[in-house]
C-alpha cells in the first residue's frame, strides 16, 4: 500500500528526503512486510508533524526503537525513532534521567554509575530503550514498571504534546502526578490491549543509588569478558535450596533486611545461559550445575555503600542462608565467574544468550505478584513443558521458572520460557498451545499474566476494564490510526 | 559456497540491534556506543548487520529486487566486521559472512556499481586496485638495493600492496619497513614490478572471482620465490593472505605476518632494540582486518542436529573477533621509549572502523570520510598528539579527513615510531 506522491513529499518536507523511505528494500529489514512507509523523526516537533499527517490521510502508525519485539500490519507508517537518541538531562540532585527513545539503557546506565546512580534496566537488556517500561533483574532496589516513570512528553494518537505531571505546569521533570495533569493510568497502562497509543518522546527516569564502580574493570576479548578485580564491596553467589518453601523463606527475609543489591531467581539452565559463551559449552554447565543444585534457587548481588556495610550485609546473607539449608553453587564463588556475573546481571548484557541464542526463538509467560503465589502456578507451567522437552520440540532447562523480587520483595515476578526454533512447526505450534493454556490456567486462578489476550473473557472479570479502556482509546484517536499502541517499545 | 548456506544463521537474527553498538559490557556512555558506521550514518535498520541479514533472508524466498536503494544499502558498507563481534558476544550465527555473499551474489546478478567497477577494471589490467603504471610499482625502493625475491633467495617475502606501492606519500611506510628488516638482519626480498595486488579489497567489494585470480597468481609467484613466511604492512593484504587464501584453501603452510608482528617477535628476539627517546602521546586505531577479521580461518563443514537448538554436528567454532591481532601493535608501541598510549573507548574486537574498507572509499568518499571524522573525534578526546595505525588505507583516510576538518592531529604508522626509535 504506496503513498501517492503528493503524501509522500509531505511527510518528506517534515523530515528531510534522507529520512523517509517507501522503497520495498527497506522494508523486510524491520519486519515482512509492505509498510507504506518508514520514516525516521528527529524530533518531538517532527513526531507531532507526522502523526497530524497520519491523521489528515488515514494513515495508520506505529512508532519502534531497538525494536526486537512487536507485530507490524501491513500498509502501516513505521515511526522509526532512532535519531532521537538524546540524553536531555541528567538530575543528580532530585535523581532522575531525561531521554529520548532511542537512548539505550546501556548508554544512561554508564552515565549514571559515573554519578554513583544507576535505573531500572529491563530484562529485555540493555541493547533496548531507556525509556522501555517494564522489570529486570535489578528490581530488587530499582523498582519496575510505571513506578520509574516520572514526566512524559507524548505526542497523543491525534498529534497533539501532552506534557504530564510537573512537567506540563511548571516544566519540570520530577514528577509524573503532580503539581500538573496526572494521566499515569492511561500513559503507562500494560493491560492488553492497553499498551498506549501516540509516540512518547522523552520521559523522565527514576534514578536509585549505585554501590558499585564508576565502571567495572572489564578485561578479554569478546565473548569472554571478564574482570580484573572484583570491585570493592560486591560479592555475587548463587544459591540452592531444598524446597521451594526455603528459597521463599530466605528470599522474604533477605527484603525485610535490604540487604540485596539484586536478587534474580535464575533456575540453572539461566546461570548457564549467562556464563558460557556458545550452546555446546551451555548444554555442558547445565548438565554440571544441575547435579550440584539441591533445588530452587536464585542469584544475589550484595552491594555495600562502605566496607562497614558490605560486612555487615554480608553477615546477615549468611545467617539467612543458614536458617533457611541454603547451598552455594561452588561454579560462581570462582572470582572469574562472579565477576562476568556481577557485570553483566547488572549491566543486563546477556539477556539475548538467556532467550535467542539456544533456538532462536522463545515464548514466555510473566506472572506478577507474591514470589511464593506466582511459583505455585508456574511448578504447574513447568511440568506442563516437560513433554515438549522429551518430543526434543524446546530447550532442555528441567522445566524450571525464574523470577525475582520487587521493592525487597514486596513484589515479584514469575517467568517461564519454551525456547525452541521457530522453524519446526511442530515446535512453534506446541509452545503456542502451552502458553495458551497455561495463560488461562493463571487467569482461572486468578493471577495476572501480561499474555492474557482474549478481552471478552478477561474483561469481565476485571471490572470490565476492556470496555473503558476501548473508550478511552476511541476518544484519544478518533481515527483509528494508532491501534497497535507500542510507544514505549 | 552461496547465500543459501547462511539461511538457518539468517534466520536466527531477532532484530535485538546489538550489532549497532559495541558489546554493552564496554559502552563507556553516550558517546562512542555506536559500533557500525553504516547504521550510525544513515540510519534505517536496513543499514544495520542485523537489517542487511533480515533483507537478504527475505530476498532469499521471496526474489532479489534490485532497487537503486538496495544497492545503496549494499555498497555502503566497510565490511568492517564489527556487527558480527557485537552478535557473536550472545549469539551463535554467522553475520558477516552472509553479508558478503550477499554482496557478492549482487554483482554475479550484474548489479555493480559504476566506481568499483571501473576499479575491478584497473585490477585486471594492471592487477593494482589503485591508479599507476605496471612498471612503477616498485618505484618506492629505487636506490634502496633491496633483493628481488623471484629471483634471489630469501627467507622473507615483503608483499608491499597497492596503496603504499603507488601512492608516493606512502612510499614512507615501505622505506621504513625496508630500513628496520636490513637493521633486523632479515634475508628479504620484494617482488618490486612484479608484484600483484592480493585481491583482498576486490573480495570485500563483492568481486570474488577476481579475488580467486589475484589469489592463485600471488601464490604461483611466492611459490617461485621459494619464501616461507610473506610479512606485510598493510592489514587488507594480510586478512587476504592469511585468512581469505586459507578460506580458499589456497594459502598451503605459508606464514604470514604482519609488519607489527614481525618487529614484535624480533624485538623480543633481541635483534630490534629500540633505545632512541621518541617523545609522544598517541592512541591506536585497530585495522578492521588486522584486529578482528585477521583472526585465522576456520575450516568447518557439517550439519544442524535436528532439534529445539541452532547446533551442529561436529560442533561449530564462530570466528568472533576473539583472535585477531590486537597485542603486537601495542607490544611494540610501548617498547619505544618515551611513547605515552592511551586507549580510546573503541578498541580491539570493538574498534570503529576507518571508513575505507568494502570499497566505501571509492563508491562513497564522503560516507568513508564521515566515518574516519567519527574516529579521530575518539582519537582527539584521549588528548593524544597522534593517532598511530597499522594499515596504509586507514593512515590515508584518517589524513584526508584531517585535511578536510582542519584539525592538527598527526597520523603515523607503528613502523613509522619504531624506524624512529632504532
């Protein structure tokens, strides 16, 4: 579906010939299909520009960053956003980060520990937007979801800037509720199919303290970095427990002392996804890891702000993993593995070996709530892959699910992945029908898994969020020309 | 050998865009993030590692649309390697050899480019890839006596290559390196008007028969010469010799160094001292294909095991930057005497490029300048007086880009200090 010409030249008068393409080899880069255009805006005032022509020609949109996520219809214009990749304004002071989209966590996190701060990273890694909402393995301390974003600026689906909280009244950053217009339901609602229409543009990131170095001595040559020295103060460990009960206990007791930098309940199969360098050498050390670990386990950064603080952190982990007949992985005590460890699980710079490396592809079920609920259901979701594992249709990882605390542990988050090649069809349709059915398995026990997609039967249960949300979007884009939503993808 | 065998590595792209950037554990901040320099100038994901696998993926089973934008996203790439380093940190697939049969599939289907054209015709005519008579190839050694290796006998061949051979401000590079060899004691000998192009830049531009020519003359001659170890000074000549020759099974036992490893092994050997005070502040620029693609071949043939995993049987080892030729450079830098390195932020397997590989520097001037201004902008932020580098095409580009910003930083090759030093 082309542009005619004279459409064409006007979008290509907001942003300069060299930043539209309508030609079909752009195109299968991004996603296969026909897009009736890509375009690339450089600013906030182009984004507006934009949009107000989608809307004048009855264009649909839909905005990407780093963009490894995300469907793309056909006949729509790609809002490409990676020239707005602008770090505005770092606040050491009242501790917050303006950026633009296509700024990469990476880069804000390697300003920010030069500050003694550090952000939320989401799990996707640090290879994605800055601005992306969501959890990580840092949630322990940094938070995650909508409670990171502060002010907005958002180009609304019909072209106009909305600025919210502090920033659309006195034009500061440091809040997103007030003093000004408050709209965090709407700017960072998850709730299928709530992602939220428009382009944002900048946000303002919460900012958290950072015990670590200003940068990690990272020595060796690609894929096997390593560290020099293990910083001052830091200490990584992995531990196993006998029962699922135990880890909780110990992962419950760790928040109410706050003493974890990061507490990421990797299962075995993701300690060796992070510390090997190829899939022969992780199929290995999972093998190896597997008969050493006693049962559920997770990976711990302790982090101190003086040594009087590390030791006693530190002291406090051992006892709790004492009481609780916690074992500590013997693999991960030896310095070269803690140290590529404290880095990359707090650089998040692993996460595509976590994920696409095995196969190529996987699917993924995210529970959020209480860690000792959420892994009730996801026992039941692992044990419902262990046919697929013995078909050979996904990755061996024993079954097992993931996750991490929130906040010291007041909140959580539950994973669990199928990794498989996406070519065997086979494959493909078997972890489709499993994460379908242990979808609804957690909506019918009432948990709240983020793949949950069939409004008409979720919807009513939650007080008919469906109907005022489809509202919502009517009144926000009255011409349907933002209907996948993604702008903070 | 084609496109079709890097179909499954094609495939396993997930559009996750680390091959835009430098590995994450080195992103040092906002600046100096970007790795490939053709998605840091014109932006589409299309001109990205990732972007180019995706399109040559989808050509591949839905038909080849040679537009004159898919041209342009073919041509302008350095074929730097960069990508690939970033993807290989996390993920097992090919990147940047689908990339070149994506390109050399480009100008089998007879879609060239007009500029590299017209230099492919040079090399066959006078098996040079820059401009300059047959017979003024050895120009640069009149008066020098050095000894003819096709038809004396030597242990050492020193191939020159095409740029310092014809470009008279390069003659410096051969000099020097002539200069320390006698100092060395080395029997060596050049092949002066006789020596050929390597085919190396014809390769990367896409012209892989004309390569294959250049490869199988070049060996039929060193045959002759009866040398068993050839030593360069230029980084494209070496990735050819040894890596793309061994690729082609065409390279046989022969031993092929650098200049900067060669001076390295003989300064530790004891017969290069380099005792003169040589007072300066430099930085180091990796040559693409010195560092990261002069990492040796590796022969592998097998088959994916059927399976949830990309893994194949017998097991197969990726070439990730990981053994390029990072140490010597600097090994003999820091052995001069009152040489003060300083790294930039983009170094060894991560390294920007120049901007002169891939035939950018002839279809594409400005984007080839563009790129070496990114890098001395890196150089300059170190506060070092000059950047030294190991390649005749990235001194030449880095000294055009200086011309044209105005800026006062020199630029030296290793052999250049170290003639200085002894």
């Amino acid at each position: 579906m082309a542009l005619s010409k004279e459409v064409y030249r006007e979008f290509e008068d907001v942003v300069g010939p060299e930043n539209i393409s309508d030609d079909p080899a752009i195109m299968p880069a991004y996603y296969a299909t026909d897009f009736a255009a890509v375009i690339l805006p450089g600013n906030t005032q182009e984004v507006q520009a934009v949009v107000k022509l989608c809307n004048k020609h009855k264009l649909k949109f839909r905005p990407i960053c780093t963009g490894w996520t995300g469907m793309f219809p056909k006949g729509i214009v790609l809002l490409d956003l990676r020239r707005m990749n602008r770090i505005i304004e770092i606040n050491e002071k009242n501790m917050y980060a303006v950026v633009e989209p296509y700024v990469i966590s990476a880069e804000l996190q390697a300003e920010l520990f030069k500050r003694g701060l550090n952000f939320c990273i989401k799990g996707a890694g640090s290879n994605c937007s800055a601005l992306l909402r969501g959890h990580g393995h840092m949630d322990q301390t940094t938070s995650g979801d909508d409670r990171n974003h502060l002010a907005i600026e958002w180009v609304t689906p019909e072209g106009e800037i909305v600025r919210s909280g502090s920033l659309g009244s006195i034009g500061e950053w440091f809040s997103g509720d007030g003093p000004g217009p408050s709209i965090r339901a709407i700017l960072t609602s998850a709730v299928p199919p709530g992602v939220t229409p428009g382009v944002f543009t900048k946000a303002a990131v919460k900012l958290y303290p950072w015990p670590g170095p200003s940068s990690f001595p990272v020595v060796g040559k690609s894929p096997k970095y390593t560290l020099s020295e293990i910083p001052p103060n830091m200490m990584a460990r992995y531990y196993s427990f006998p029962s699922v009960e135990k880890m909780w206990k110990a992962e419950i007791t760790i928040g109410e002392n706050e003493i974890a930098y990061e507490l990421m309940g990797f299962n075995a199969a993701m300690v060796a996804c992070n510390i090997t360098t190829c899939n022969e050498e992780e199929e290995e050390v999972f093998k190896k890891i597997s008969k050493e670990v006693q049962g559920p386990g997770f990976f711990i950064i302790i982090g101190g702000y003086s040594a009087e603080d590390f030791a006693y952190k530190k002291k406090v982990l051992e006892k709790i993993i004492s009481d609780n007949d916690g074992k500590s992985l013997k693999m991960v005590e030896d310095p070269e593995i803690e140290g590529i460890l404290l880095c990359q699980c707090t650089r998040i710079s692993a996460s595509i070996r976590e994920t696409f490396r095995a196969g190529g592809a996987f699917n993924s079920i995210p529970i959020m709530g209480q860690r000792d609920l959420c892994i009730k259901w996801a026992i039941g979701a692992g044990k419902a892959k262990e046919p697929l594992i013995k078909k050979g249709l996904i990755v061996d990882d024993g079954g097992a699910f993931f996750g991490w605390g929130v906040e010291q542990g007041h909140l959580g988050k539950t994973e669990i992945f199928c990794k498989y090649d996406p070519s065997n069809a086979e494959a493909k349709k078997a972890v489709e029908q499993w994460q379908k059915e242990q979808t609804m398995r957690a909506f019918k026990e009432h948990y709240f898994a983020s793949t949950m997609g069939n409004l008409e039967e979720v919807g009513p249960a939650l007080c008919n969020f469906h109907l005022w949300w489809r509202k919502i979007t009517k009144s926000l884009d009255p011409n349907g020309v933002s209907p996948e939503g993604g702008a903070l993808v | 050998m084609g496109l079709e065998q890097y179909q499954g590595d094609m495939a396993m792209c997930c559009r996750c865009s680390a091959c835009k950037f430098i590995p994450m554990q080195k992103v040092q901040g906002a600046k100096y993030s970007y790795v490939c320099p053709s998605i840091a100038r014109y932006n589409f994901h299309a001109y990205s590692g990732g972007g180019r696998l995706n399109i040559a993926n989808w050509m591949l089973k839905n038909g080849f649309n040679y537009t004159e934008k898919l041209l342009d996203i073919v041509k302008n790439c350095q074929m730097c390697g960069a990508c690939g380093v970033s993807c290989n940190y996390a993920m097992d697939m090919e990147v940047l050899e689908p990339i070149q049969e994506f390109r050399i599939k480009t100008v089998e289907d007879g879609h060239t480019v007009p500029a590299l054209d017209k230099v492919i015709e040079n090399l066959r005519k006078n098996d040079a890839m820059v401009a300059g008579g047959r017979t003024q190839r050895g120009s640069w050694a009149k008066g020098l006596k050095l000894k003819d290796a096709t038809t004396d006998r030597v242990d050492v061949y020193y191939h020159v290559g095409c740029l310092t051979s014809f470009d008279k401000n390069m003659w410096k590079l051969a000099q020097s390196t002539a200069r320390i060899l006698e100092k060395a004691g080395v029997n060596f000998g050049i092949a002066g008007a006789t020596e050929i192009c390597c085919g190396g830049r014809a390769y990367q531009m896409g012209y892989r028969e004309d390569f294959l020519n250049q490869a199988k003359k070049n060996m039929e001659l060193i045959k002759k010469s009866g040398a068993k170890t050839l030593v360069t000074g230029c980084a494209d000549c070496y990735q050819a010799f040894k890596v793309l020759y061994d690729k082609y099974n065409l390279k046989g036992d022969l031993e092929v160094l650098h200049t900067t490893e060669y001076f390295d092994r003989l300064i530790k050997e004891g017969r290069l001292k380099p005792s003169r005070k040589v007072d300066l502040s430099i930085t180091y620029h990796d040559p693409c294909r010195l560092g990261r693609l002069g990492e040796p071949w590796i022969h592998w043939s097998g088959k994916k095991i059927p399976g949830d995993r990309f893994v194949f049987d017998p097991p197969k080892i990726y070439r990730r930057g990981t053994n390029g030729v990072y140490e010597p450079p600097r090994e003999v830098l820091n052995s001069i005497p009152g040489v003060k390195l300083t790294e930039m932020v983009r170094i060894k397997e991560y390294a920007w490029c120049c901007g002169a590989g891939g035939g950018v520097s002839e279809s594409n001037p400005d984007f080839a300048l563009w790129t070496a201004r990114e890098r001395i902008d890196e150089a300059v932020s170190t506060g070092a007086q000059a950047m030294v580098t190991a390649c005749p095409w990235c001194e030449k580009t880095f000294n055009e880009a200086i011309k044209s910003s105005g800026n006062n930083l020199k630029v030296y090759d290793v052999v250049e200090l170290l003639e200085q030093a002894i």
